[in-house]
C-alpha cells in the first residue's frame, strides 16, 4: 500500500456543519505552534475571551472557548451546573433536545421534558405549565437554534418563563451564535455554549460557553463534586482565567485557538449585527429561488432559522441520489434529514462563510438541474432571479 498526503477536494458545504472555513482561518491555522504558556499565547487567549464576549454580547468574566466539539460545551454547561437527584425541565423539539435529556439523566438527575413537534419552536405555554407542575424543578435546558428541524425558538421568552420559577437557564446555541440575533446578557441566559464549526466558519473542536454570576454561584454551592475532571470548570478556570496564576490543565489546541481568534476577529470586522442581517438577507433569497424550484420550507414562517433551512423532498424524488449527484456532479454538499425527517426533507444551511450570494447560485442552479434530470418541474432561471433580486435589490 502507497500512502500519500490527503489532498481533499474543495467542496461547498451547504450542510448543517461545518460551513465552509475562510481561507484566512485556514491560514491562521498553519502558523507556528507555541507553547500553551507562552506569554504570547496567553495574550492570545485574553484577546479570544474578549472577542467572544462581544459574539455573545455578554460581559460574563466566564466566557471561554471548552476544547471539544459543541457537544462537549452541552456536557460542560450540564455536568457543572446539574447535581444528582436534580429536577431539570428540558424542552425537546429536536435531537439536540434529546442529548439534553441525555445528559441530565447520565448526571443522575431527572428530566421533565417539554415536548414540540420537530420543525415548530418550543412553545412557551408548555414550559409555563411544567415549571407549575414541578416547582422542585432547578434548571431549564432548550436548544435555541434546533440544526436537525430548522426551527428557532424565541430564548428570550423562555428564560423569562424559568426565572419566574427561580430556575436557571441553558441555552444551546451551537447553531446560532453569529447566525442570527443572540443576546446573553440582555436576555439573561445564564450558561450558554456554542460551536466553532457552524456560523463562525472555522474548523469544528472548539465550543465557546459563556456563564453569567448566577450559574457562577450554583457551581460554588454545589453540593457532590463536578463528575468530570477533564469538564470541571473549577479546574479549566486555573488555565482560562487571567485573574488567577496560570497553571496546566490540558494542552490546549493552539493552532485551532489560532483560527478561532481569526474567525472571531472577522465576525468582529464585519459587525455582529451584519453577520445578522446577511444571514437573514439570504435566506430570504433562498426561500425566493427554493419557490420558483417548487419546493416548500417546512418550519412555519416566524419560526424560521435563516442559517438552516428545512426543505421537503418532492414526491418520488430519492434523497440519497440527489445527494450524491450534487456532491459528484458540484462538489456541493446538502445535509440529510436526521431521525423521522430522513429522506423526507434537504437541510440546506448557509452558515457563516457559506452564506455568499455566489453559493446561492449555485444551490439553487445545481438542485434546479438534477431535480430537472430527474424529472421534477421547476424554473430554474426564475429560481435564480428572484434570488439575485432578494440579494441585490
Ligand atoms: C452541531 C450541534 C451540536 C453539536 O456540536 P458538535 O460540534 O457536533 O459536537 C449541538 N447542538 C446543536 C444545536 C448543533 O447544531
């Protein structure tokens, strides 16, 4: 057997993650390595705190990238902040909300789900009456942007409903942060984590979190010790926290922590509210161009996500072979529907770096072509005008 360097095909990720990475995070990647010590690294890490604070708009002291993917960030948030024989409300109304349920229940602790069909939002009402009916409860767990369903779910709302009940908040907002509107301190939250590979276009393995003093203060009172040692925040904090003496915890990914900062330094460049807006701007181009091609958005208007798009696989159209040709044919990759929604529905995300108006064009131009080839009527010149009308005006 000859083995030679792994030389990737450039592809267009159109998925639910990673989006495509901006060749300058790529670049910042293949600097030096330098020790996770340093004093210029250190100084890194200082800058990246900050950066992610202005992403999360939060001034939390706690707000650091966790080395892991943003699973990792879910089991952070969860180990640290839930005990054993805990009460934890959890809304479902995605997968990401049953490995919530997941982790509450692994903690030893027991979760009362809210339950919502896959592709609507969290409905508040459900959570109103379940923190009435548990008054034990302590925490209340939902997924702000659901990637597998397409949906959002109005955060500010629900973190209001918990408060009223005296529970703490956490938010996943892996898909969210830098995708659409967030704000973690206006709203509240009190411990969110993100990932690095959706709107933030960097590589995936890194998850920002961000704690605010009230879940700070649960953490101290806890009663049994963090079950993780590699997740225990008191530990992480000897290395994160620059108000105390450095020490090592675990070596931290320095080249990733390189791009990172790079992709942070470019949402900060553009303005967080723009990212925003772009976001939302194609999105409102897909949905045009996805019209014209026939094809309906499933989650109900108001409760879009403009970075991933739901869309129904039309009657007797095979998804595998859709797929597969748009990655052989455009080297473009579409995501799949996850769990009741495979082979019924195209995720179609536009995160970050992939949401460029080039990438709508070809979205819409190559699933236009193999959709015609397989016999599936659409306009494709009308998909692709109302697209650039949406983007350009
Ligand atoms: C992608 C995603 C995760 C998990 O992130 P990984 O980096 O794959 O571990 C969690 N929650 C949501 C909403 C996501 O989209």
């Amino acid at each position: 057997m000859q083995y030679t360097s792994f030389q990737p095909r450039p592809r267009t990720l159109l998925g639910p993650g990673p989006a495509d990475v901006h060749p300058r995070i790529l670049a910042a990647m293949a600097r030096p390595t330098i020790g996770h010590l340093d004093p210029l690294f250190i100084a890194l890490m200082d800058e990246i705190k900050d950066l992610l604070r202005y992403a999360f708009r939060t001034e939390n002291r706690l707000t650091m990238p966790v080395s892991g993917p943003g699973s990792v960030g879910m089991e952070t948030c969860f180990v640290n902040l839930v005990e054993p024989g805990d009460k934890v409300v959890v809304c479902i109304n995605g997968v990401f909300g049953t490995r919530m349920k997941e982790n509450v229940e692994r903690i030893g602790a027991t979760a009362v789900v809210v339950a919502d069909p896959w592709g609507r939002a969290v409905d508040p009402n459900k959570l109103e009456d379940a923190l009435r009916a548990h008054p034990d409860a302590k925490v209340v767990a939902f997924v702000h942007a659901e990637t597998s369903t397409g949906a959002r779910s109005d955060a500010k709302t629900l973190v209001e409903i918990a408060h009223r009940h005296d529970c703490i908040t956490i938010v996943d907002a892996v898909t969210a942060l830098g995708g659409c509107e967030l704000q973690v301190d206006a709203w509240d939250i009190d411990a969110v984590y993100a990932g690095s590979q959706k709107c933030l276009s960097c590589t995936p393995g890194l998850a920002p979190i961000s704690l605010n003093e009230r879940a700070l203060e649960r953490i101290r009172s806890r009663q049994a010790r963090v079950q993780s040692w590699f997740m225990d925040l008191n530990l992480v904090m000897g290395y994160w926290d620059g108000s105390q003496r450095r020490s090592y915890h675990h070596t931290a990914p320095i080249n990733a922590l390189y791009g990172l900062h790079e992709a942070l330094l470019m949402l900060r460049e553009e303005g967080i509210e723009q990212a925003w807006a772009r976001h939302h701007r194609h999105h409102l181009a897909l949905r045009a161009g996805l019209e014209a091609l026939g094809l309906a958005l499933i989650v109900p208007e108001g409760e879009r996500l403009p970075q991933l798009n739901l869309v129904s696989i039309p009657e007797g159209i095979d998804d595998a072979t859709v797929r597969a040709r748009l990655l052989a044919e455009y080297d473009l990759e579409l995501g799949a529907g996850l769990g009741d929604l495979a082979g019924k529905v195209w995720r179609i995300g536009l995160m970050g770096y992939s949401s460029r108006p080039e990438n709508l064009m070809l979205c819409l131009g190559a699933l236009g072509t193999v959709l015609r080839d397989l016999g599936h009527g659409g306009d494709i010149d009308g998909a692709l005008v109302a697209a650039h009308r949406q983007v350009f005006g």
